[in-house]
C-alpha cells in the first residue's frame, strides 16, 4: 500500500511520540547480575496430612500377580478423614466417661529440608468443633487442646520405621492423639461434654508459626515498639499465615455422640461408672 499524505503526515506524528519512549525503552536495561533475592518467606515444600488408602482385598491380590513388592506400606495407628467407624458407639453419658477411641496417631510430611538434609520446618496442628463454614475467627471453635495442643510441633518419626517405595525420605512427623485412658470425644473436650448428635473435628496443620495480627492504636495507625518495628498480637490458632509463606493442609472428620441418657433399644454404650 502506498501512503498518502495525511498517513505519512500521522505516521510522522506517531514516530515522534513513540520516538522517546522508543530511546527510553532501549536505553533502559535491567543487569541480571548483583539481584539479591530475600528468601526469608520463600517455601518450596508444602506440609500434608498422610492418611492411610483403603485397599480392597481384589485390590491386593491385583497387586501380588503384578509386583513383587509386598504391598504399598501404609501409615500405621491412624485413621483416615470421613465418617468415624469406632467398635462401640460412641455417647454422651450420664458419669461423664466414655470408653471411647483408642489412641491414633495424624502423620504430616515436608519435603524442606536445611542445608544437613534435616526436616527444616517446625509443623503445627490444632483442632477445631463444628466449625461453620463462613467462619472468621477459627479459634473460636478451637477444641481439644489436651490432646494436639496447638503450641506443639509434630515429632519426627525414625527413619527406620518409615518405609518407602522409590521416593525420598518424606520427613515424616506425627501426633499422637490418646486420653485419660482414651480418647473420649463426646464426654471430654477440654473437660466440657457435647450434645448428642453428629459432629465435624477438623485438622489444620501449618509449617509456619500461627498468624499473628499487627496492631493498632486508637486512631487506627501501627503500634510500634521501642525499635520502631510493628507490635504483633497474639497468635490466631488456626489461621495459617500465608503473608510469611505458610503452607497448611486441613483433614475433616464426622462422629456421632449418641445420648447416654436416652439410649435406643438395642443399643449399648460403654460408659463407664
């Protein structure tokens, strides 16, 4: 196409605007040398709940004709996320003690590690009862502190009984979640039975300290300490605090607490006198 006079007159024009940008833009060059990268919240690794697979016996004879491997080794003394199968039902009862659950273990692994080949993240965990869904303050529901105090990092589990299939080792840590003498979740969170009926009991688990808000003065501005760096609250258990690079990974589990009171025929608890 050959360009008239006015095209060549705004071609002129739009040449002189862009000219310079043009100039700006070449002489502009960001080196890739001498960048210094804060990795202060930097985290490679996100934590993970391990939960045991259920596998069908059709599934393992499937897998003895196809490997000589025994089996794929399942995390032991836990139970997976989903509907609480215990023996016995579990109830509210009216001396306050339930035979209830057996100790059972939550298993977390993080594949970071530090500059020896040692689990470098400390895991946290909690609990938490019935909490709703649009929930803002998840401490509101948290519960049973006395079995996963929420301060307590998960204990790394020896390397020995860990086994693994054609993967490094996962670092892998656990919880152990036992009662006085077991675990009795109807009749004691935190000393405090529930109500008869069926109830959720989340994890969350997080490879950082718990968030910590900033605070604020009357006026709404940033409290400063003497050093003039940002007054933090205290910790919100439960909420996982991304801004410093937490990851987090959360479990759900549903239980029912029959009433002691008022059994259903054909029904027995194992309350205790």
């Amino acid at each position: 196409m050959i360009a008239g006079p006015r095209s060549t007159a705004l071609g002129a024009v739009i040449a002189g605007l862009l000219g310079p940008v043009g100039a700006l833009a070449s002489g502009c060059i960001i080196p890739d040398s001498g960048i210094i990268v804060d990795d202060e919240f930097l985290n490679p690794g996100g934590v993970r709940i391990v939960e045991p697979t259920p596998v069908t016996p059709r599934a393992d004879e499937e897998c003895d004709r196809l490997t000589p491997l025994g089996g794929c080794p399942p995390p032991v003394n836990t139970i997976p996320a989903g509907l609480i199968k215990p023996f016995t039902p579990l109830c509210v009862c009216p001396s306050g003690r339930d035979s209830g659950l057996g100790s059972f273990d939550i298993f977390v692994e993080d594949p970071d590690t530090d500059e020896d080949g040692d689990p470098k993240d400390d895991i946290l965990g909690a609990l938490f009862l019935d909490m709703p869904a649009d929930a803002t303050n998840p401490q509101s529901s948290l519960a049973y502190t006395a079995l996963l105090p929420p301060d307590e990092p998960a204990r790394r589990v020896r390397q020995s009984d860990v086994q693994t299939i054609e993967r490094p080792d996962p670092h892998l840590k656990n919880w152990t979640l036992a009662g006085q003498p077991q675990v009795d979740l109807c009749n004691d969170n935190d000393g405090t039975p529930l109500q008869p009926g069926t109830h959720q009991l989340r994890v969350i688990v997080t490879d950082r300290p718990w968030y910590r808000p900033v605070l604020l003065d009357a006026e709404g501005a940033v409290l400063l300490d003497d050093e003039g760096e940002s007054v933090l609250g205290d910790p919100v258990i439960g909420m996982p605090d991304l801004a410093a690079g937490a990851s987090y990974d959360t479990a759900t589990y549903v239980f029912q607490c029959f009433d002691g009171f008022d059994m259903v025929e054909g029904m027995q608890c194992n309350c205790e006198d």
